[in-house]
C-alpha cells in the first residue's frame, strides 16, 4: 500500500508522504507533472512527512 496521499482540488492540489515512501512520492508527483500540474514552491518537510504544492493553469 502506497503512503503517498494527494489533496487534489481543481486547480490546487498537495502530495504528501512519509520520507521512507519517498520514491513513490517521486513517481506520483512526476505523473502529475506529465498531467499538466506545475509545482508551486519547493518541497518542505516536517516530522518525517514530505509535502509538495502543485498548481493546474
């Protein structure tokens, strides 16, 4: 089971994860890439959990 979740709106969406899951982050978040999704801002972390903003122009 993936521990990579992904709050998805319209247009705003946020991936997060635990780090250990860290390469399904990458896979997930280049697949919204290759969606369409831009990233908005750089990656930030807190206890252990990675999160990264995207947008849809």
């Amino acid at each position: 089971m993936s521990g990579v979740k992904i709050k998805m709106e319209e247009r705003y969406c946020i991936v997060s994860s635990y780090s250990e899951d860290i390469q399904t982050f990458v896979f997930k978040v280049n697949q919204l890439l290759k969606e369409g999704w831009t990233l908005s801002g750089g990656l930030s972390s807190s206890s252990s959990k990675i999160f990264q903003a995207m947008e849809k122009k």
